[in-house]
C-alpha cells in the first residue's frame, strides 16, 4: 500500500488504485482535485492481488477522515465494488482503458453493482469528471468549495465564447490551408 499526500490540509478524497500503472490517471484526477483546494491521498490496493489491503484500506476511510473514495481499476474492475462493500463513503469508479476491449469490461463492471452495494461510475479513463464528481457531493456540505467549483465552471464555460470558437475555426482552417499547400 503506497501513500501520497500532496498537500498539507487532512486529505478528504481517498484515490485507490489497483495497479500502479493506472497512476498517471491517479495523478490527474489529484491535480484536479488540488485546484478546487481539495486535499487527497494516493494508495495502490489490488482487489484481486491485495484483497485485504483493499478492504482494509476501505473499511478505515472513514475512520482516517476521508470523506469521498474515487477508484481507478481497469478489466473486471472490482476495486469500486470493494470500496463500497466495506465503507459507507460515496465511491466513484473510473474504469481504466486496458485489455482487449479497452475498458468496456471495468466500465460495465463498475455500473453493474448489486443492490446495496451503490457505485457512481464516470467515463472511461474518466478521471477529471471523477474529481468533479467528488467535488460536488463535497460542496454539499462546503460552501467555500461550491464556489471554487462555480469558479472553476465558468472558467471552462469560457473557453467556448463564440468569439473563441471562432478564432479557433480560423487557426485550423489556416492550419488546413498550410497544409495542403505542401
């Protein structure tokens, strides 16, 4: 079990992966989470290598103070199902995109939760939206953080202006343009 806290605050998002290869989106979903001023904490738990960890790991989110679990797991994807298994905290799966069918299997695997057993689940190699996602149910109960989000929302917002959309239209037909000239 590895541990990475980036900042110096109690972490309130509990980011468990199932293998360290995952860990670039691990470490996207992080820096997400670090610019709406959300602290977070990095463990690698296998639910099929480390079945205990993973439970274990699971079982004492709560009690370490984390208040929402994201888990990234590609294949059969049964880390989220863990998570929920033995915590009470809201788990965000993100399916990796790994094996022959890229990540259908760990998306699949993390919508089809039993009853009782609830997992939201975001896109495929979803990592920002499973940062967003965790967001907003601690905005919930975190005004400073819902306005850190309504920041964050109108600074995406932005980036389809018309004015914007139309600079870029003009940048790629230039682009195209060049191109065909070669």
């Amino acid at each position: 079990m590895a541990t990475n806290t980036t900042q110096t605050a109690r972490p309130r998002v509990l980011l468990v992966s199932g293998s360290a290869s995952d860990l670039d989106l691990v470490l996207q979903c992080q820096e997400m989470l670090e610019e709406l001023e959300i602290p977070s904490d990095i463990r690698v738990v296998s639910a099929h290598r480390t079945p205990d960890a993973a439970a274990e790991t699971a079982r004492n989110a709560e009690k370490e103070g984390f208040e929402v679990i994201i888990a990234f797991a590609g294949m059969a994807a049964h880390l989220a199902g863990v998570a929920a298994a033995f915590s009470r905290l809201p788990v965000i799966a993100v399916p990796i995109a790994v094996g022959a069918i890229q990540g259908v299997d760990a998306a699949l695997a993390s919508l089809q939760m039993p009853p009782g057993t609830p997992v939201a689940a975001v896109a495929i190699n979803g990592s920002k939206n499973g940062a967003l996602l965790a967001a907003r149910i601690l905005a919930l109960a975190d005004p400073e953080l819902r306005d850190r989000l309504n920041r964050h929302t109108e600074k995406e917002r932005e980036r389809y202006a018309p004015d914007r959309i139309a600079a870029e239209i003009e940048r790629r037909r230039q682009e195209r343009h060049a191109a065909r000239k070669k």
